[in-house]
C-alpha cells in the first residue's frame, strides 16, 4: 500500500524502480533493460509535455532523446 502511495504521488516513480529491478536480475547488463528504459523515457516524456515534474525523471532526459 505504501508502495502504491509513492508511485501515486511521484510520477514515473514505479517505471523507475521497473529499470533498477531489471538491471539487478540481468547483473547489469543494460541492453537486456532497454524496453523498461524506453517505458521510463516515455512515461518522463508525456510529464514533461504536460508542465509536471518527478524526481525519477531529470531535465537531461528530455534534451537527450
């Protein structure tokens, strides 16, 4: 439940955990993550064009796609 709350309240929180537990189940190897990846990109993507903020996603993000 507490879980839920977070990800309800921080925008892209949970596609952001999604990478860090396919990265650990994968021993870090990144090109077997990139559709997770690609899921963060997009969701940070759509909150940018919407005017919204997250701590999952950075301003870099945005600019280097």
């Amino acid at each position: 439940m507490v879980e839920q709350q977070k990800a309800d309240s921080q925008p892209c929180h949970r596609e952001a955990c999604a990478i860090q537990e396919c990265l650990q189940k994968n021993n870090y190897q990144e090109e077997r993550c990139k559709d997770v990846i690609n899921k963060l990109f997009k969701c940070c993507e759509a909150l940018f064009k919407s005017g919204g903020e997250s701590a999952s996603c950075s301003k870099k993000m945005s600019k280097s796609r």
